[in-house]
C-alpha cells in the first residue's frame, strides 16, 4: 500500500485534514516552550479519531518533536530533576497501561481538570506571596513524578502536572524547557511498545501519517522557538500559569 492508499485510509474530509494540521503545528509550538497549549492538540485529534486511537497518532508526533526540543535546548537541562521524576514516572505509566481500558475517561479527565485547577490555585498563592522557597519533601516529587506518568499513558495529559512542578521548583525559562524536553522524550519513547503491542493504538499506517505531518510540527517548533526567545523569566512563570489553568478549565467542562 502506498503513501496516498494510505492516507485515504483514514477518510479524512478537508476540514479534518486542517485540524490535524493545525494540532501538529500547535504541538510544535508547545514543545518549543510555549507549554500549556496541549490540551488544544488534544480535543483535535480527539475530535477527529476518537480518544483511545487519538493517543496513538499523537505518541509519534509527541517523540518527534522532543527529538527537535532535545537537540535545541538540550545545553539547558538539569538532570537532577529528571533522576528524581523518572522512576516514580515510569511507575505511573505502567499502572496507567493496567487500567488504562477500565477507568472511565470522563471520570478521568474531570479528576485531573480538578487536580490542576487545585495546583495553579495555589501556585497563584505562592505567586502573590512571592515566595522563593522551593519543596524538597521528596514525597512531592515522587506524587508528581507518579501522576504525570499516569496522565501521560491514559491521554497524554502530562504537560500540566509537569508545569506546575517545574514552576515550584523555580526554573528559568530555559533550563524549564530543557530539563521537560528530555523528561519526556524518554518517557514517551517508554510509552511507545505499550502502544504497539498492548493498546495497538500505533500501527504502520499511523506512523505514515506522521511522518506528512511532521514538516507542521518542524514549522511550530520553530516558530515558537523564536517567541520564546521574546519572553522574559517573570513572563514566562505567568504565560504558563495562565494557559494552565485555562487547560483546566476546558478539560472540566468539555
């Protein structure tokens, strides 16, 4: 089967193929600092394949992009943070393949909305107070580490969980997005067998339609490398605690 029978495959109308565009182009801009945004990619491909499948056309698009982010901001990462999430992550990823076809996903996501929206309240309230302290009970790293692996499995919705621990733990611009990229680049290439073999939510054909979208993900990524360039430290800590919340907001009442 060649590239166009298998693109034909999928039945997409026009429409649905400038959705997917545009969620590919949008992922690029996230994985190039501009975080927060993802839930947007997410309601597309949701839209147009359906949960469960949608996770599965997304993993690749996801692991293409890190390897763009790894590469850009990799002088920046701070390894210390990624030693102290990983296990508790990959912990949570493999209870999230076990129950991943029983917990209901709009319990889920409503549980998750709350749990954000109740993280970037009180960030709100760390901001005010201008607090400098950063949280060295390991026990918050370990929970954070665990729910981000979770949400990453059962829908790709780390990004928020993640936002708010690097916020806590107050780091810059740069270094925020290095350490993230490689975080979850790792992960997501973790994820990808379960998906493969497990969920078979990946298949040749899905990997075929990223590889035609992978040129919008290139383009937003660099895109929003330039606009990161223009925002500063103090910007940047309110730009995600913004469209964090607004993330929060949606997955609650979509």
């Amino acid at each position: 089967m060649g590239i166009i029978d298998t693109l034909q495959s999928f039945n997409l109308s026009g429409f649905k193929w400038v959705a997917i565009g545009l969620a590919a182009f949008v992922l690029g801009l996230s994985k190039s600092g501009i975080k927060g945004i993802g839930i947007i990619i997410i309601l597309i491909l949701a839209f147009v394949f359906g949960e469960k499948a949608s996770t599965g056309v997304l993993l690749p698009m996801l692991i293409s992009a890190d390897m763009l982010a790894v590469s850009y901001y990799n002088r920046h990462t701070q390894w210390k943070f990624i030693k102290m999430l990983l296990p508790s992550m990959v912990l949570g990823v493999l209870v999230g393949v076990w129950v991943g076809d029983a917990i209901s996903e709009v319990v889920f996501k409503r549980v998750m909305a709350l749990i954000i929206i109740g993280s970037i309240l009180i960030m709100l309230f760390l901001e005010r107070r201008k607090s400098k302290s950063i949280p060295q009970n390991k026990a918050f790293s370990y929970s954070m580490g665990f729910s981000a692996g979770f949400t990453t499995m059962i829908g790709n919705l780390a990004g928020p969980i993640a936002n708010i621990y690097f916020l806590a733990m107050r780091l810059p611009k740069n270094e925020f997005i290095g350490t993230a990229a490689w975080l979850f680049f790792i992960i997501n290439v973790f994820k990808l067998p379960f998906h493969f073999f497990v969920w078979k939510t990946v298949s040749k054909e899905t990997l075929v339609l990223n590889l035609v979208l992978f040129p919008a993900v290139a383009i937003g990524f660099f895109v929003g490398a330039k606009l990161v360039k223009l925002i500063s430290n103090s910007n940047y800590r309110r730009f995600i605690i913004i469209v964090t919340a607004i993330g929060g907001l949606i997955m609650l009442f979509r």
